[in-house]
C-alpha cells in the first residue's frame, strides 16, 4: 500500500499533459509502438503526446525499449495510470484514440501493409473497449459500419488461426454495431458475420449457436447461394450427432447445385464414373493438369468443397459412393479448372481404384 501510495503521489505532481500522455499510452497496455503514437500525435487532441512521454522517460515513468516501442518501466505504473480514471473517462479515452486511428487508415496506400494490419487491430481494440456496454447509437452510420467490417476482418484472421474465442468477440461487437437493421442496410457485411459466427462456434464446439446463427442466415439470406456457406458449416457441425442425416443433408444441397447422385450407386454407376474419368487420361494427364485453369465457378467450387466434407464421413459409412464422389470431383475440376479441394478428388479416386478393382494402373 505504500508503495502504491508514493507512485500515486508521483504521478500526481506530473505536468497534465504528461500525465494524459501516460493515460493515452496506458490504454494500450504495457508497451506501445512509436509509430502508433506518432499517427496520434498528428491530431489536435494528442499534438504534445510524443514531447510529453519524453518528459516521462526522463522522470523514469516509461523507457524506450528499442528504437520503435515505448514501454512502461513496470506493469503496477501502468496500471495505475490506467486505473486511475473513471470508467466512462476510460472509455472516452479509448474512444478518442480508435477514431483517430480509424481516420488514419484511410489515409494508407498499401492497406495490406504490416503497420496498416497493425493500426487496424489496434483501432478495433480501442472501440471495443470505448463502446462495451454502451449504445452504439452514438455512432453515425457510416462509422459503425465501417467498425462493424474492421470486427469482421478481425473475426476472419482469428478464425485462420483458430482462434474462436478472438472471433467470439469480434463477431459479438460486428453485430453490435450493425444492429437490427444490419440485413436492410449492410447485407453483405451482416451475412459474413454470421456466417464466423457459425464457423468460431463450430470450432468452439457449440452446436447450439451454430444453429441459432445458420437459422439466422437462412431466415434472412436473400439467394441460395448466400446460404451454401452457412449450410457447409452446419453440415460439418451436425455430423458429430448424426453421420448419415449429415451426408443426406450435403447431398441436397448438392442437387441444387446441380450435381446429382444416386442414393446408392450401382456397379453400372460406378463402371460409368471411371469411364468418364479416363476419356480425361487419354492423352497427356499431367499436360491438361498443369495448363488447367484454376476454378472459377462459384457453384462448383462449393460442389467441390461439400464433396470435400463429406468425404471422411462416407469413409466412415463404407459407402459405395466414395468413387462416384471422388470422380465427379475429377471431372469438374477436368472441364472447370483445378482448386486445392481437386487433390483430395484425385487421392479418393486413386484410393478407390486400389481398394475396390485392385487397379494400381
């Protein structure tokens, strides 16, 4: 306590804008990039701020790590700098310093540069925390879709490296701020929303929202091919509970996308499958492979990709339609270019040959 007490003190008979400095900089945490701090001090509000963490280095409050990071001398500063404040002038803070950086990154050239990506992040932060718990009202329109994206391409890069709990988070602030009126005025971005939702809870292992965000799509998806993602993760997220009613609901959806199956393939289906793979190998297969385009066509590619998912579950099943699959995958990547999900057509297909005719030719 009386440690605490003397740093209070200290920080207490700082100049103001010394002390603001050290709050601006506490909303990051522990440490911060110069850079960063250099864009905030090009405003109004923050134009002592790099002047002013200079007074503080020398009053050993913080200490430039390297040439590119200021850092806190300790933790306990900065958390007392931190929590020094108000709750709502915490936010406040917060606030003033995303709306600065949001405004700086439409000022890049190269959006996907390193410091780009990292004002980005740091923007989404600092309004997360400005606006948790509060009314996004506040906000115009124009900002809290722009917010509303930035959580969305953050939910995205957490789900990448998945990360669901990050995109958790980044998904509950997007729909924060697009609100109810998100599928009327900002359709695309409330569409792909819910769609990490259904992903980061998929990979959370939380069937229940899985579903209640799929539903959401699906109630409010104006074509069907705004519905196929959403219905590939439900597809996946079901087949936990229930293999066969997984692979029934894919092969629907196949249908509709224009690829039929049988329910059971016959040994005529299957005769006629490997014949229309091999008029594709009579030449030069590695040739037509290699000067193949890559695969353009929407509906294809998810042709491709829910073949592609229910793969492992026919395995399962032992179903005698794992070569029908695996041809078709052949031949729409033949006639419509090649995308990484052709791979697995080509090993199933290869797979199936060996197993079932003891065909290694």
């Amino acid at each position: 306590e009386n440690v605490a007490a003397i740093l209070r003190n200290k920080l207490l008979r700082l100049p103001i804008k010394v002390f603001e400095a050290l709050q601006v900089m506490s909303c990051f945490g522990v440490k911060v990039d110069q850079d960063v701090l250099s864009i905030l001090s090009g405003s109004d509000q923050f134009d002592n701020l790099i002047s002013s963490l200079g007074y503080a280095t020398q009053e050993g409050m913080i200490e430039k790590r390297n040439e590119t990071t200021y850092g806190f001398a300790h933790d306990t500063i900065q958390q007392a700098v931190y929590e020094y404040l108000p709750e709502a002038c915490m936010k406040e803070f917060h606030f003033k310093i995303g709306m600065q950086l949001v405004r700086a990154l439409r000022g890049f050239v190269t959006p996907e540069s390193l410091l780009c990506n990292s004002i980005t992040f740091l923007a989404i932060d600092q309004m997360n925390r400005a606006c948790d718990g509060t009314d996004p009202n506040r906000l115009d329109t124009r900002i809290k879709n722009t917010l509303a994206s930035l959580n969305l391409k953050a939910a995205e890069r957490a789900i990448d490296l998945a990360d669901a709990s990050s995109a958790l988070s980044h998904v509950r602030f997007g729909l924060q701020f697009v609100g109810d009126t998100g599928w009327s005025l900002c359709y695309e971005i409330c569409l792909r929303l819910h769609e990490a939702a259904c992903l980061a809870n998929y990979l959370n292992s939380s069937p229940d929202e899985v579903l209640k965000h799929f539903e959401e799509i699906i109630n409010h998806a104006t074509k069907f091919e705004d519905k196929i993602k959403a219905n590939c993760i439900m597809i996946k997220s079901s087949a936990s509970g229930n293999i066969q009613g997984a692979i029934n609901s894919a092969f629907i959806i196949l249908n509709q996308l224009g690829e039929s199956f049988p329910s059971v393939a016959t040994p005529e289906d299957i005769q006629n499958a490997i014949a229309s793979i091999r008029e594709f190998h009579c030449d030069d297969p590695k040739e037509k492979i290699m000067n193949s385009p890559e695969l353009t066509d929407t509906k294809k590619l998810w042709s491709l990709k829910l073949m592609d998912h229910i793969f492992p579950y026919l395995h399962m099943m032992s179903s005698n339609l794992l070569i029908l699959i695996s041809a078709r995958m052949l031949k729409i990547s033949f006639q419509h270019g090649f995308a990484p999900e052709s791979a697995l057509g080509f090993f199933c297909y290869s797979y199936s040959l060996i197993s079932t005719f003891n065909d290694i030719e």
